[in-house]
C-alpha cells in the first residue's frame, strides 16, 4: 500500500485547504497550487516547509494532479467536499462536516499542515491563479542553482584518461 503521496493523503491535504478556504470554492488547478504551497512553503516566504527541500521539487506540480483528483474523490465519497458546478467548471468547497471530522483527527503531521494552510491562504487566497503560478516559478528558477555544485558541472565531458581513472 502507498502511504506517501497517496490519494488519502492527498485528500486530506486538500480537505485541509478547503477546510481553511471555506466558503471559497476552488477548482483542482488551484488546488494543486495550494497544495504545493503547502507543502513547500518556507521557498515562498512563510513559515517552515512540511516536507524537507529536495531538488527535484518543482516537477512535484507534474505528477500531483492525478493523484490529488483521486484523493478529492475520496473525500467527495466520504461526504467531506462537495463539487460546484458553474459555468466556468467543476469548483471543490469543503462540506459542512470538514471541519469536524478535521477536528476528531489528532497527528502532529495534520496539525502542522493546518498551521500552514492558515498561511497559505492568508498568502495566496486571494490571488488570481495565475499569480500563484508567477511566485512558484520566481522561486522555481532559483532551486537548480541551490543544487547546483561548481566544481562538478553538468554536462562536462571527461577525457579518455580521466575517464579510466575514474574507474
């Protein structure tokens, strides 16, 4: 059984979220934002990250948002999330018994990512999507060069000698 990045974890991430946004709807690509706001946001200025820094981060956003739509759909079955049918699409919104359910549930990781939640949602709440995609990109530029060694370059060739030493 998958117990990290699995679609339970993902959904309670994003009951999280959404326990935090409520009222506001949301759509899952905004979701998948807020999700990775969460997860990583001592990179974009707030308080420590929940996950430690590694650096293939920014393809997280990539591979998330399946995951995350099947863990949204355990949360939808379960009665947590309810789904928003407008014109513009399908919106999530936590249900009425989100945040009583979050209240029954007692780990030290959920506490911490409700912490978060509150600053992410003071943080990027109100931007337009697109926003939240500028900030994570300004701060996405800068991961390779936190990861990146001088003195052993990507890319640099080794000659024939070097090659055999190395062996």
């Amino acid at each position: 059984m998958q117990t990290l990045n699995s679609p339970l974890e993902l959904g309670l991430r994003t009951l999280v979220v959404l326990t935090v946004s409520f009222p506001r709807e949301l759509d899952i690509d905004r979701i998948v934002l807020m999700d990775y706001c969460l997860l990583r946001s001592e990179d974009l200025g707030g308080p420590p990250s929940v996950l430690p820094a590694i650096a293939t981060r920014g393809g997280e956003l990539g591979i998330k948002r399946t995951v995350l739509e099947h863990g949204i759909q355990v949360m939808l079955r379960a009665g947590l999330v309810d789904v928003v049918v407008s014109s513009e699409g399908l919106n999530y919104r936590a249900s009425e018994a989100a945040a009583p359910f979050l209240r029954l549930v007692s780990s030290p990781l959920l506490d911490k990512l409700r912490q978060v939640a509150e600053w992410a949602v003071g943080d990027f709440g109100d931007l337009p999507t697109a926003g939240i995609r500028e900030r994570i990109q300004l701060i996405a530029n800068q991961w390779g060069e936190q990861w990146t060694d001088d003195s052993d370059e990507v890319g640099e060739e080794l000659t024939t000698d070097e090659e055999e030493a190395a062996l």
